[in-house]
C-alpha cells in the first residue's frame, strides 16, 4: 500500500488544493502503476473481481482518450489564432500592446507564444485579443 500512499498521501486540512493540483498531475503510467500496486498487495483470499478489472482498465482508456481529444482542441485552437492574426498582416488595427499602450499601425509579421498568436505593429507587440479595430471596422 506504500505505493498508492505516495500518489495519495493522508488527507490535511491545510492542503486540499495541492492535492487537487496532484491529481491533475497524474499520467497515464502513474495509473498503470498504481493499478499494478494494487493487483500486487491485494488480499489474496478477495482478489479484485474481472469487473472492477475491467472498469480499471475501461477508465484509463477513457482517459486517454481524454487526453488525445484536449491535444487535438489545443492544436485546432492554434491553428484558428494563427488563421486569425495572419489575416491581420498588412491590416492597419490599433489595439493594447503587451506594455499596457494603446498603439494603432499596420501589423508587420505575426508569431505564436505560448499557444496566443502576437501581432507586431513597428516594435509593439500586441496579442489578438487585445485588437480593438481592424482598418477601422471597431469589433
């Protein structure tokens, strides 16, 4: 049991959002391994039944599918950004740049940071969401 007591460790009153932050830390091997500790220190005389077994494994497939599905949002999220500021080269927007200033220019080049796209107006900087207009259309 030392093993599973290591992913989680005796409840405190003073640090449920660590634990929470610990979980969410959890990968897939983590699972397996703490699913192989319990098959190996389980009492021999009341065996884990192929139902509990199988909910197990049925669980981390769904988490990896889970996984996959979040992977494949944030990919289509940086493609949409991307598809959204290279629209914007050549553009005359004004918008906050990422020093607080209001700034108004022809946007230059685009980059991604971070997973944000950022356009570049001169030597500002300004990120997608803080564009106010675009050649004068106000969003």
């Amino acid at each position: 049991m030392s093993t599973i007591d290591t992913f989680f460790p005796a409840p405190s009153r003073t640090s449920a959002p660590a634990q929470s932050d610990r979980l969410n830390e959890l990968t897939m091997s983590d699972f397996i391994r703490m699913m192989v500790a319990e098959l190996e220190n389980q009492d021999p005389m009341n065996p884990m039944s192929n139902t509990d077994m199988l909910q197990q494994i049925s669980q981390m497939r769904s988490i990896t599918s889970s996984d996959r599905l979040t992977t494949s949002i944030e990919a289509l999220a940086l493609g949409q950004a991307l598809t959204t500021a290279s629209s914007m080269i050549g553009k005359t927007v004004s918008g906050v740049n990422t020093l607080g200033e209001d700034v108004e220019g022809k946007v230059d080049r685009v980059t991604i940071e971070n997973g944000e796209a950022r356009l570049f107006i001169g030597s500002s900087i300004v990120n997608v969401g803080s564009v106010k207009a675009i050649e004068g259309s106000p969003l």
